[in-house]
C-alpha cells in the first residue's frame, strides 16, 4: 500500500500490509500489525516480524516492484541488487538451518527484556524465552529488583543473556556483576532486532544479511559451537 506521507514526492510501503496480503491464508500472520500506541506494552503482539529472515526477502521483493516503479530505467541494477541481497539472507539462514539440524537438543536461549526475537526463533525452530519482560535495559535496579533477577537467572541455570545490540544493558551487567560475587558466571550477548544500526554500522552501510550473520554467530555461543 502507498501512503502519501510528507507531499505528494514521499512513497511510504506498509510492509506489515504486504506481508498480510501475501499471507492471507495463514492465520499465524494474521495479527502483524504495525504498533500502536495503545498496545505498544502488549508483549502478546509480535510486532517485529522482520525478524524472520523469510519475511525479510518478501519484503525485498515489494520493495524492488515499488523502487522499479519509480524508476524504471534502471530496473537491471535494483534487480540485481535485490537478488544478491535476498541470496545472501537465504546463504545464511539456510546455512544455520543445517547446522541446527546436527543438534539432537537445542538448550532454550534467555533474553532480558521484551523478547523482539521471536520470529527469528520461530523460523528456526528455537525456544527463546524473556527471564522478565519488564526489564528495562538502562535503569538501576533497586536491591529487590536484583534479587528477583538474580534469581530467576539462577533458577533458569541462563549462562547466557541476550540483550538487544542497541540498548544499554546497565542492567543486565548489574544482573551480572552479582551473580559474580556468587561465584555464578553469566556472559552478556547482543542480538540485533535491525530497526536500527549502530552508528559504525551505518557507516559501512551493514546489510541485513550481515547482521542475520552476526545474530547467527553469536546465538551459537549459547547452542554450544
């Protein structure tokens, strides 16, 4: 769907629209929506369906078909773009896929905070769990706060946690400086949910494949590689 945003020179895609659209037989699509003020809190809603590197390469694709509109003289190049963008996403995906498959148990992965990953789980075929979906990554934790988290770590034996690559994990290095006076080791990891890049990445203008790779490699410190 295109949106006039901005004057009538802005074309926005509602990429949950298309997704939709695409999916209109499959009820387990069937509530991607963009989010809304008044469910921004709803952890029920899986509102980061880029996630999913399948949703990933459908989204290139609407993308090209709108970009080629555009300008059309130039589809060869966007096309080409496109193709190489979507063999890649598919290259490592594919590649984790058969590298899971050599698995015979797959240890649940811990998040901290609201669990933006659970269409990548999905697609895999991964238990991703949040140890508590109220955390917030920047705060300082009061003394009660650190010993229901401290527990709860505990009590999953979580020797990793996940955090996402854009937040400060003040507190889960809270979490984890703790733990260490215990004698418990916990190791803070990255994950990137892709709305945002970091500034170094931008600046290399990173891929979306690059980074799946980056999820890829750091979700197989937990699995055991």
């Amino acid at each position: 769907m295109h949106l006039a945003l901005g004057g009538d020179d802005t074309i926005v895609l509602d990429m949950s629209e298309a997704l939709e659209q695409d999916h209109e037989e499959d009820t387990s699509l069937s509530s991607i929506r963009l989010l809304s003020e008044t469910d921004e809190h709803d952890h029920s809603l899986d509102v980061h369906y880029w996630v999913d590197p399948h949703n990933a390469i459908e989204m290139t694709e609407h993308i090209l078909e709108a970009i080629i509109e555009i300008d059309p003289s130039n589809e060869d190049l966007y096309t080409a773009n496109a193709n190489q963008l979507m063999e890649n996403i598919e290259t490592a995906a594919s590649g984790f896929e058969a590298y899971l498959e050599t698995m015979s148990d797959l240890p649940t992965i811990y998040v901290a905070g609201h669990n933006a990953f659970s269409g990548l789980a999905e697609h895999f075929g991964l238990t991703m769990t949040s140890i508590f979906n109220e955390f917030q990554p920047d705060a300082d934790l009061t003394s009660e706060e650190l010993i229901t988290f401290t527990t709860a770590v505990k009590d999953a034996n979580a020797k990793y946690l996940y955090v996402d690559a854009l937040e400060e994990p003040k507190a889960a290095n809270a979490i984890k400086d703790e733990l260490a006076t215990e004698g418990y080791t916990l190791s803070i990891i990255t994950l990137t949910a892709y709305q945002n890049v970091l500034e170094d990445d931008f600046d290399v203008n990173v891929s979306y494949s690059e980074l799946l790779e980056r999820n890829i490699e750091n979700l197989k410190i937990a699995l055991g590689a």
